[in-house]
C-alpha cells in the first residue's frame, strides 16, 4: 500500500442527501465551463434536466447523491453511484460549483466524507472513480486521499474536443480505514 499523508478535514463541510430545492444551483454551475468540461457534459444544461436528473438520482437504489455544504452553504455534489451490492463496490464523482470554495480542502473533506459513508454506512469493498489526466488537482486530492490508480483508459474523455487520457482509480475499505485525519 502506498503510504498516504494526513488529510485535513474541515469542520465547517458537510454532506446533505441532495433534494429538488438544490437543482437552482446545479444548474447554474452546469454553465460553468470549467464545471461541465471536467464532468464531460454531453448536452446542454437546463434547469428541467438538472431537476429530471436529481429525481432519477433519488430514485435509483445504486445511486447515493449527497450536497456539499460549506458552513451550511451547497457549494458543490459528490455522488456514490453504480452501487453494486453483489461485488460491493460503487463509482465516486464530486465537483464543487462556487468558484471561491475550490482548492481549500472542501471537495476532499466531501470526498472523504462520502468515502466513510460508502465503507461504514453501506458497506462497500471498494471506490472507483475516473479522472480525465489533464487535471492534476484533482488526482493530486484523490492520491492524497488514498486512491490509487489501477489503470489508465486511452482516449477515454472528450475534453472540450480533445481526447485524453482517463485515469481508473480506486480505494478500498481496509486501506480507508488506515489513513490518518486531521480536523481543521
């Protein structure tokens, strides 16, 4: 196992379960290029969708949709979806829409949140997610929050016309539960 440092969990983060009332927002950061070109949107965002896509969301038993609040405010989503309760496992996706909460530790604190939820709440083997390789952040916070990454998928996003690179990543439970926290 590779070593991991100390992640710093805010205090000040939280997860919701993700309702209707939230679909304003996302629909706002779905207009962000920034947000829709690392989520790999295929169409364009409308408010309708964004809330057709949360009733999916709510309904489907494989799919566990949580708000990211920063000092009770959504900021931002991290989804565990694909939950296969036969292999135990689950797909990890997180953004943060409001521009003035990313890179302060509020995605990562979210992550490992719903990462807890998913190994203590549902009992899961294993994460998994995809990042598309042109975005170090993001796999620098996954790394640090102890993925690894178990294979890279040749052209596998489409990045604002460009085919790069996706990186398959993965934790499990028992190295989880090694990983030392610090709340700040």
């Amino acid at each position: 196992m590779t070593p991991v440092s100390k992640i710093r969990i805010r205090e000040d983060v939280q997860l919701a379960p993700l309702t209707p009332a939230h679909a304003g927002r996302m629909f706002t950061w779905m207009k962000d290029p920034w947000v829709s070109d690392n989520l790999g949107l295929r169409s364009t965002p409308s408010l309708e969708a964004t809330e057709a896509w949360i009733a999916r969301a709510l309904a489907d038993e494989s799919t566990c949709p949580f708000a990211i609040l920063l000092a009770g405010e959504h900021v931002g989503n991290v989804i565990l979806d694909r939950i296969d309760r036969y292999l135990s496992t689950a797909r990890l996706s997180v953004y943060v829409g409001e521009n003035q909460a990313r890179a302060k530790g509020v995605a990562s604190t979210g992550i490992w949140l719903a990462v807890r939820h998913g190994f203590c709440e549902l009992g899961l083997h294993k994460i998994w997610l995809t990042v598309h390789a042109l975005h170090p952040a993001a796999i620098r916070a996954y790394v640090n929050l102890g993925f690894q990454v178990e294979g890279v998928l040749r052209g596998e996003f489409l990045l604002r016309g460009e085919r790069v690179p996706a990186l398959y990543m993965g934790i499990l439970a028992e190295e989880f539960g090694k990983q030392q926290t610090v709340k700040t």
